[in-house]
C-alpha cells in the first residue's frame, strides 16, 4: 500500500479545523479562523513527523497533552485556566465522537481495505467516505452536545419548592436563577420570585392584589 504524507497532511489539517470549530461551537466560543487554521496545521504537522519518523517521544501522553493544549490556546486564545481546562476537556469529547463516527462510515462503506499504522487510518477508502464520515460526525457532534446540554440544564435549574405561610403551603416549580443573587435588603434572605396569584390560598387576596399600594403605604 502507498501512503502519500500530502495527502495525510491535508486530511490532518481539515479533520483538526473541523474539530476545533465544533469544539468553539459546543462551548459558544468565538470563532476566528486564522487561529484556527494555524492550530490545524500544527496538529498536522506533529501528525506527519510521528508517521514519518517513529520517535517514542512523539508518542508519549504528556506531549500529547501538550500539544492538545497548544491548540486549544491558539485556537481560542484562552487566558483563564479554568476556562483553558473547560474548553480542553471539550476538545477531547468532540475528537473521540468524531473519531468513532467518522471510522464508524468508513468502515462501513469498506471493509477490507482499512487498516491502522502508528496511529493513521490507511486504505484505499475514497474521499467521497471521508467526507460522508466528516458531515456524519459533525452533525452527531452538534445535535448530541445541544440534546445532552438542553437536558442538563433542564435538570439542574427546576426544582419542586413548597412556601410556607403562618402554618399553610403551596407547592410550586421554581428556576435557580444563579445570575441574579437577588436578597431581602433587611434580613439578607435570598428571594424567591413568584406570581401573586400563586399565594391566594396563604394570604389575604386584598393584599396580594394591592402590593404596589401596600409598599407605597397607601393601603
């Protein structure tokens, strides 16, 4: 079998472009396209150099990691560490479903022709695969992140609450709004914000259908 690097090379850099911008898409980050072709190619370019020469080093998990985190910060060009982490654990995330979607049409569409050498896909697979592979994984990528990412949110931000009022309750859905930190001046208390008509079974109708007036002592 022949392998031409060209052609490796080039198929690094557009399969590394197109996981960093689903990457900057999942974690609606800004995308910019220069920083982003530069970081291809320097993912291209470690690809080229571990086929060609071999070297333990190229292969280690620490350089691996390293050079992961070089693209994600030139890509991206993400000071906050915490930030920097977030983003690199995305990358991950996007690279492995790409990753298994992607070889996943390949081998599906040809079989006997694949195989894996010092960590490339090689085969006489067309780019017409690649590129089904590619539109494959990027929509899973998109559609499975928002999916999760709606459900999560979803989750973690109702809650069932009770109130309570001189010994009655009413039982509601509340959102935690973790944006706001809105508190009762005197007391300090974080406040719950609900409709009025919520309360007509604890409290008086009158008051709750006048608290404008209350607050400005006019009833």
């Amino acid at each position: 079998m022949t392998v031409y690097i060209d052609i490796i090379f080039i198929e690094n850099i557009v399969i590394n472009y197109i996981i960093l911008y689903a990457t900057g898409i999942v974690s609606k980050s800004k995308i910019n396209p220069k920083r982003m072709i530069i970081s291809s190619l320097i993912g291209a370019v470690y690809s080229v150099i571990y086929y060609i020469l071999k070297i333990n080093i190229y292969s280690n998990m620490i350089v691996k990691l390293m050079l992961s985190i070089a693209m994600v910060y030139i890509a991206f060009e993400t000071k906050n560490f915490k930030v920097l982490a977030k983003k690199l654990v995305l990358f991950y995330l996007v690279s492995f479903v790409f990753a298994g979607a992607a070889l996943g049409i390949i081998y599906m569409v040809n079989t006997q022709n694949i195989t894996i050498q010092n960590g490339m896909i090689v085969g006489s697979y067309t780019l017409k695969t690649i590129l089904i592979g590619i539109v494959v994984a990027f929509i899973v990528i998109i559609i499975g992140f928002n999916f999760a990412k709606g459900k999560l949110s979803r989750k973690d931000l109702i809650y069932n609450i009770k109130i309570y009022i001189n010994g009655k309750n009413v039982k509601t859905k509340a959102m935690m709004d973790t944006g706001n930190f809105l508190k009762e001046p005197i007391t300090n208390i974080p406040v719950a914000v609900v409709e009025h008509t919520l309360l007509y079974e604890i409290m008086p109708k009158e008051i709750l259908n006048n608290i404008e007036k209350v607050l400005g002592g006019d009833f």
